[in-house]
C-alpha cells in the first residue's frame, strides 16, 4: 500500500533530472548577458538613486526609491560573479559586519518609510545607510577601511 502513495524511486528521479535540465537552459546566462543584466540593473539602481532626488521634500518616497536603487545597484554584481558567489562575499569573515550593517539599516530605513511614517527617523536612517554602504564598498578594495580609519583619527583628534 505505501507503494501506491510513494510511487516508484525510479520514475520520481527520471522527472526530477528532466526538470532540472530544463530549468538549467533558463537560468544560464551567456557572460554578454550577464555584462548587459549588470549594466541594466546598475543603471536602472542609479536612475532611482537620482530620481529620489527630485522628491527629497517628501522624504518617505526618497527613502523608497533611494533604497531600492541602493538595493538594485549593490545587487547587480550578482549578474557578474553569481548570486551564491555574491552571498558568501558578502558574509565573508572581513565584511559580514559592514553587511549586517548596511542591510539592518536598509531595513530600518524601509520600517521607518512604510510603518512608522516619520520623516525624521527615515532620514536619519537613509544616512546611516549611505555611511553603511560606503563602509561595505570599501571593505572591496583592500586596505581602503583601514587607511580611511587612520584619516579620520588623524582629522578627528583632539589630543595635543
């Protein structure tokens, strides 16, 4: 009787690996592909980073659309290098701090924008998000935290 429910092994793995098949040929992408999805996707993430410009007054919708242009842009490298590529630099030992960061405060920016509604708090959040974006692009380019570190330390002292 559990053979009638379960079905056979055999056949259950024929479908799995048919569809699998298929589903391979739609998710691949040729490498001018994936440069053109790039450049669509961090185009179109800039074009709302500017347009939220023109609505700063209201700053509820330059929120939306500067964060979903931050959002579009940082997500664009996963068209280059992969998406499970693109996570696990991202949760990388050197910069999971700087992600934790800037996607808690992308989503702090968004609770403020939609559900709280105060345009204080969103902007305050928006700029934590640019100083968390900044951080994480620059945990990229080695030794850029470090030596924007020491500048600030420099500028910043107050000793004598």
């Amino acid at each position: 009787m559990w053979k009638f429910f379960q079905g056979n092994d055999e056949e259950e793995q024929q479908q799995q690996g048919y569809l699998l098949d298929e589903t391979e040929g739609l998710c691949s992408l040729s490498p001018v592909q994936r440069v053109y999805a790039f450049a669509a996707c961090s185009l179109s993430g800039l074009v709302c980073m500017f347009l939220s410009l023109i609505v700063f007054a209201s700053p509820i919708k330059f929120a939306l659309l500067f964060t979903f242009g931050n959002v579009l842009a940082v997500g664009s490298t996963a068209f280059l290098i992969g998406h499970g590529q693109q996570l696990r630099m991202m949760f990388d030992t050197v910069r999971v701090y700087a992600t934790s960061i800037y996607l808690g405060s992308v989503l702090v920016a968004l609770v403020c924008a939609l559900l709280i509604h105060s345009k204080i708090l969103t902007i305050i959040a928006i700029i934590c998000e640019i100083c968390a974006l900044f951080w994480y692009s620059l945990s990229y380019i080695p030794f850029a935290r470090r030596m924007v570190s020491d500048l600030t330390v420099r500028l910043f002292d107050t000793e004598i």
